[in-house]
C-alpha cells in the first residue's frame, strides 16, 4: 500500500507541473483604489483602471477589473482571478493606488487599510511577493505592473514583518527579484515617488494605454515607449522602471490576421452597356481596423471605375467602397464569350494583407440577345439582393432576443446559434461587448472592435467570468455591405452547476463559488457531482467535489477513488485532501510522511490549506525536521490569501510565544479580530477568551459574550463551554448554573472533552443532590473525547467512583447504542468504549467538527 501511495505522490507532482488551459490564453487583473478611508484619497487610480482595463479589452484578453478594493475583497477578487488564470500563457496584474515598502518587502494598499498597531501590516495589506508567487505556481509568463510608487502615507513607521519589527521606508517600492519569464515594471525607478498627474489619468497609466495599443510590439518595447512620454510628461521627476527575466516575446495588442474576401469569385459582364457593377463583397478586418484596397492586376478588356472615376493599378481603395467597383468594356469588344481577370490586393493597418480574384466573362450587350442576358443578370442581380437581406434578416433574428444560459468554469462554450447563412458577403462587428467574460473562435479571441464571417458564427463561444454572476448583453452589427445592417442582441447568463453549489469548497483557486464547510454538504450533492462528472469529465474540479460530497456521505472508498482522480487531472486542492485523508486515517492508515508530501506538492502550487497544513507541520515538527522560519512564513501566506485556519494558528503561536517566536497577544489578536470579520466561528471563541481575559486587548465580557453565542449559534463546538463558564461563575453575567449545564452539555454533544468533564464537575458541586451516575456519565465522555490526552485528571476522577453509580451509567450508555458491543475490560473502559460508540453514532460525519 504504501509503495502504491508513493507512486500517486509522485504521480501527482508531475502532473502538477504542467499547464492545462487551452493556448494564447491571457488574463488580466486591474485595480484602482482611489477612495482611501482613514488616509488620503487619490484622485486618479480609479481611472486610470476603467482606462487600462478597457486597453487590455482591447487586445483581447479576459479582464478581471476592481476599484476601491477593501482587503476581503481582493482576496475574493484574487481567488477568482487565480481560477481563470489557471494554466494561462500569460497572467497580468496592473494595480494603481497606494503601496508602499517594508523591509525591502513590497505592499498594495487596499482602502480599508488603517495600519495603526504593528500587527496591522500582516492583516491588512497585501505582499507583493504573495501575489507574484501564485502567478508563477499557475502560468508560464507574469506581468506585474505598478502605478504605486507614492509616499508612505501612514504615521506608523515599524510594523511586524515575519518575527521581526521592521521600519517602513518613506518613498516608493523597493526592487523585485523576478523569477524566469517575468517582468515587473514600476511607474517610477525604486525608491522613488509617482505622481497622480494633473489630468484625469495618472503620467504612467495614460501613456500605458495609449502606448500598450500599438500593435505587434513587445512589451519591453512598450515599456521603452511609456518611459520617454512619462520623462518627458514629468519634466524628468519620474522615470519609469521595469525588472525583466522574460525568455518569451509577449505581445500585448497582436494585429496577425488579414483581412477576410473570398479568394476567387466569378462575374458576367456585359460589353457596350456602360460600367456594370462588380458585386465584390467588402472585405472584412477581423481585429476591427479599416481595410484599404489595390489593384494588382488590371482587366485588358476594359477599365475600372469607381464613382464615375478610373481606377489606376495600385491606386489605394477604401474597403467600404470595394462593392461599388465597376467594369466599363466598350462596345465591339467581345464577339463571343471571353475570359478576363481582375487581381486585387487587400490591406489593414498593421500590415496584414489578402488576395482576391475576380474571373468573368465578357459577353455582348448588343442587340436582342445582349438585352434578354442585361435582363437576365439584372433579375439575377435583384435576386442576390432580395436573398442577401433575407439572409440578413434571418441572421438577425437567430441571435436577437436570444437568451442563452451558460455554465461558470468549463472553459469556452459554444452558443450554437444555427446561423441561417454562410455567404460570404455577410459579417458580423461587435457592437456590444459582454461587460464580462470573454468572446472567442477556436482560433481567436474577440475584442470589442472584432468583426467575423457568417461562416464562422456557428463556431462562437463564450466563456463567463469567475465571480460575475450578473447577465450580460452581446450586440452585433449585421452587414453585407456598408449600406446594409440590421442590429441584433442577445443574452448570456453564467451559471453554476449544481455540484459547484451542492460541494464547492472555500478558498479553492480552481473553484467558482465561494464554498461550503463538509457539515454544509446535504444529502443531493453526490447525485448532483456524479452528473457534473458524466457532463464534463476533463473538469477535474467535479471529481473533487463529487469526492467532498462522497466523504460526506460516509462512503470513504469511493471518495478517495473520486479525490484521487482529481489530484491526477490537476486539482491542487484534492492534493491537499488525499494529505488529509493520510494524516487522519481516513479509509487508509495514518501515514505522517504521506501526507507532509502531499501537503507539500499542494502549498508549492499556492493553496491555502496546503500552505497552512505544511506550515504547520514544519513550525512544529510534526513527522519533519522542525523548521520554525519556513513553517511561520507558510502560515502567514495562508493567512494573507484569507484562509482563517492559518489566522488561528499563528493566532495560538503569539498567544503563548511557541519555538522561539515571542508572546504578543496584541498580533495575536490581530489575527483572530481578522478572523471573525471572515466570520470564522473558532476565531470568534478564541477572540472571546482574549476579550474575557483582557489578553492583548482591554477586558471586555459584553463582547466576549456576544461572540461565544455567535460561534454557538454557528455550531463551534467549544464555544458552548466557554458561555457555560460565564454562567457557572458569573462573569459578565448573572450566575446561573442551569443554564451553564444546558450549555456544558451541548458542547459535549459536539465533541468537547472539557465541557464534558466541567460539566461533570457541575453535577458533583450539587453535594447531597448529585446524581453520581451522571457525573460518571460526563467523566466518561470526556476521556472518550480526549483524543490529544489533554485531560488526565477525567481517567483519575472516573475511577473515583463506586461500582453503583458506574453501573447505571453503562447501562444508560448502552441503551443508547444503536448497536451493541459486546462486554469487555475494566467497568471504567467499558464506560469508556460505550461513550465513544453513543457519540460516534450521534456523529458520523467526522469533518463536522
């Protein structure tokens, strides 16, 4: 077994390391905090990302975009902008606001922040370093781009960085180190200052868009461009700066398509008649730009005409004003049938081009014969006409007032429009770009100012974006030719499959939804994951959650089967879960060395939960050499991306000050106030105690109060005890003993020795009163429950009492037992197997808690 283990470890690792996301695929987060609370607002990072996200829109890529950003919010706008960037060709993060240096070490600044106490900085702000990491865990090239660089805004100058105090610089970032095939550039060089500019954008973020949009040219060229405007705007006071280790081109704004025509057409002229109108289609710029025309080859049998006027050989053309293009052939030229041949070349604006052809045949417009095909061509003629705008119409009608309704993180799904038409004349322009997600062919990817042909209409897909739950609206213009176009609407609604919604877990970066706890996992969620798994069997996510809610279910063996497929397509967090299993021996024995590795592999890929479990494991050497500096960090990297598990340990570490770490109950409670504002029921409890015991943090009952019954209300196991405790001695409230029994005894219904053993105390406090066999009923629970063997004195204060009492105690527990078990050992450790039984029973979901 555990050579077949080692084998899905190392399995897993390699698969990890690879990309599965489709080619080209570019993703882009831009934020602009502008409306800072408690320090000074800044007048132009708001737009300068309604600016640069529209540029980036521009050239294609799928745009996350956020202003004014609270802490919370970008770790939810992160997590979803790390699912969608998963596996991409190039993940960009573009940030305009505050951001400042500590140590060295870079911050952004989101607009809640108040960094008034040492602790703040690790709650509050956001690590560059943290954000640069898990874009290398998920795509091959990273851009990172900063109009940040302001002073330092805050009265505190030393703040908590690791284990240290550390002063905060005054001016600007410091320097990035840039891993392989990444560039971070800065609007201004290292410890310097930007500036928020006089006009409506930012210096740096206005000559970004305007330069960013130069097609066909690499970013450092780019960024070359965007240094000489901002110098020069800046009178020289700001000099932008970038740090480059890129092994790969990255274009921004790609012009390689040429313009769309039919490459060979024929066409019927007529001689003596006149100039006769050619019918060529208008040529169409995929990337929206305008198409200019020349004529390569000119016909030897007559001359070219546009609005009365000749055409020469290579005399430019606008696009638009192809399909007025005439034939004037002079009387006498063609006795009989005759070929000739027109030769054109198209052009856009970035150098792309295309060659059309024209053949015809020149046939006599004289006499009766000449009349009768004149009246041929023309009712052809007509027809073409009359045919074209139905095709018009009917292309119009396919696609206005659809409603479509498309599923969240399956990647590109086609809209299967049945598209009434594939003349070529007829194209599509995107009037009305989806506010969201991302409009694509399978060899392209649309932007705003896209057009497509009709023969590629029924290839289109759409891909929602992560987190964007709103519909969104898709306009076309409908075109033949520049005379003719019908407008045309559809909707597009994301939605979530049922599995997402029945067993999505929090903080997943491969997930959608914001997720549920295993005791939220209800009884449909395995049908609705098997059917997810069946409709999409390449989403590897589904295998994970129809794992999650498998495990819920109790049916361990297949669960493992279903998380272990997940793990093998990819999915990090499944990584983590097959570490759970082995460490909890969960359908396998425990296997310590097992799972570290697999925790490992998942924190290397950037997830929360890994990051927290190996943290954890390495800070206490928990089946690894202790190393307290890398497990420390690991935690605080979990904490940063939201995970509040990690916020309650490194909460416990500064309560108590653990291997080597000091005790510093105010960063302490940093961390657990920062918990419970993510509404973390065990932070509440542990920030309670801190409240009730005045530990880093004024004494306050009221509150400790408020906060253990909201974590009971939550179902916090512990949470109970600690409210019991308040009634049993009457602190913060009046004494009340009854209800501190209610409590002790639904806190040890939910697992919690202590209370289980307090309560048993309880009962014998009753002096001639007590029932002796409840005591021992309680003092059994709590040694059944005792799993870390925390409570020594529950076994020595069981085996205190009489014969009698102990009797009627197992006899009770037994009734309770669904199934009997057979009598053996000592009394004392039957109380204690019957115990475990009735609360095992009463708790068959072992992740409740």
């Amino acid at each position: 077994m555990l050579r077949l283990c080692g084998f899905i470890v190392a399995f897993i690792l390699v698969s990890l390391t690879t990309f599965e996301a489709c080619a080209d695929r570019r993703v882009a987060l831009v934020i602009g905090n502008s409306k800072y609370r408690d320090i000074p607002a800044l007048k132009n990072p708001a737009k300068d990302a309604e600016d640069v996200s529209a540029t980036f829109r521009l050239a294609g890529f799928e745009v996350f975009v956020a202003e004014n950003l609270t802490k919370q919010q970008f770790e939810g706008q992160f997590r979803d902008y790390l699912a969608a960037v998963d596996g991409a060709d190039l993940a960009v993060v573009y940030y305009s606001g505050h951001g400042f240096q500590i140590g060295g070490e870079n911050f952004l600044i989101p607009v809640d922040a108040s960094l008034k106490k040492a602790a703040d900085i690790e709650v509050q702000a956001i690590k560059l370093n943290d954000v640069l990491e898990q874009l290398r865990s998920k795509s091959k090239i990273q851009v990172i781009i900063l109009d940040a660089c302001r002073n330092n805004p805050f009265p505190r100058n030393n703040y908590w960085l690791r284990d240290q105090l550390v002063t905060a610089g005054n001016t600007g970032l410091a320097q990035v180190r840039s891993s392989l095939n990444t560039l971070i550039a800065f609007a201004t060089e290292p410890g310097a200052v930007a500036y928020d500019g006089s006009g409506d954008l930012s210096p740096f973020s206005s000559a970004f868009s305007r330069r960013a949009l130069a097609p066909n040219q690499e970013i450092r060229t780019v960024m070359s461009a965007v240094r000489r405007d901002v110098v020069e705007a800046t009178n020289g006071m700001q000099v932008p700066w970038e740090n480059s280790s890129l092994i790969d081109d990255v274009v921004l704004v790609r012009r390689s398509n040429r313009p769309s025509l039919p490459p060979v057409l024929e066409k019927v002229v007529l001689s003596g008649v006149g100039p006769v109108a050619l019918g060529l289609p208008e040529p169409v710029d995929v990337d929206g730009g305008t198409v200019s025309v020349s004529i390569e080859r000119p016909p030897a049998m007559g001359r070219l005409m546009l609005d009365g006027k000749d055409v020469a050989v290579g005399e430019p053309i606008a696009g638009k004003d192809l399909p007025r293009l005439q034939m004037d052939v002079p009387k006498g030229t063609a006795t009989q049938d005759e070929v000739d041949m027109l030769a054109y070349a198209t052009h856009d604006n970035w150098g792309g081009g295309s060659q059309g052809i024209l053949v015809f045949r020149v046939k006599s417009g004289e006499g009766a014969a000449g009349q009768q095909i004149m009246a041929s061509l023309e009712a052809e003629q007509k027809q073409l006409v009359l045919e074209r705008g139905i095709h018009i119409t009917g292309a119009a009608e396919a696609i206005e007032n659809r409603k479509i309704d498309i599923p969240v993180g399956v990647g590109p799904v086609a809209l299967n429009l049945d598209f009434p038409t594939d003349d070529p004349a007829v194209s599509l322009k995107v009037s009305g770009y989806p506010a969201t997600g991302t409009l694509s062919l399978p060899d392209r990817t649309l932007s705003p100012q896209s057009s497509l042909l009709a023969g590629e209409v029924d290839h289109l897909r759409y891909e929602p974006q992560i987190g964007a739950g709103a519909p969104v609206e898709v306009g076309f213009e409908i075109r033949a030719d520049s005379s003719s176009a019908k407008p045309a609407t559809m909707k597009l609604s994301p939605t979530v499959d049922a599995c997402d919604t029945a067993a999505g877990e929090p903080l997943d970066l491969q997930g959608v939804v914001p997720g549920l706890l295993p005791n939220e996992i209800g009884a449909g969620a395995v049908a609705a994951c098997e059917a997810a798994v069946k409709t999409y069997p390449d989403v590897a996510r589904f295998r994970y959650e129809l794992g999650r809610a498998l495990l819920a279910a109790g049916r361990v063996a297949e669960a493992r089967t279903a998380i272990e497929d997940a793990a093998k397509k990819g999915h990090v967090r499944a990584v983590f879960e097959l570490g759970y299993l082995n460490a909890t021996g969960t359908g396998t024995a425990i296997d310590r060395t097992q799972a570290n590795a697999l925790y490992k592999a998942a924190a290397d890929k950037g997830d929360p939960y890994g990051m927290t479990s190996w943290g954890r494991a390495l800070f206490n050497g928990y089946g690894v050499n202790r190393d307290t500096a890398k497990g420390l960090d690991l935690l605080l990297k979990a904490a940063a991306m939201g995970h509040t598990y990690a916020m309650n340990d490194l909460a416990a570490i500064f309560t108590e000050g653990r291997n080597g770490v000091p005790a510093d109950p105010a960063r302490a409670v940093a961390f657990l106030q920062a918990g419970v504002q993510r509404q973390d029921m065990y932070s509440m409890n542990l920030l309670g105690r801190n409240y009730l015991a005045g530990q880093g943090i004024d004494k306050d009952p009221k509150t400790a109060q408020a906060l253990f019954q909201q974590a009971t209300d939550l179902g916090q196991p512990y949470a109970p005890g600690s409210l019991a405790r308040m009634y049993r001695d009457g602190v913060g409230v009046r004494q009340d003993p009854a209800e501190a029994q209610r409590l002790f005894e639904l806190a040890t219904t939910r697992g919690d020795p202590s209370s289980a053993y307090d309560r048993a105390a309880l009962e014998m406090a009753k002096g001639d009163t007590a029932d002796q066999a409840v005591a021992v009923r309680f003092l059994a629970f709590a040694v059944a429950l005792d799993l870390r063997k925390e409570l020594p004195d529950a076994k020595k204060g069981l085996a205190q009492f009489g014969t009698k009492p102990k009797t009627a105690a197992l006899d009770a527990l037994r009734q309770e037992l669904k199934s009997k078990t057979p009598l053996s050992g000592s009394l004392d450790t039957q109380l204690v197997n019957a115990a475990r039984g009735v609360w095992d029973e009463a708790n068959p979901r072992r992740d409740l808690f």
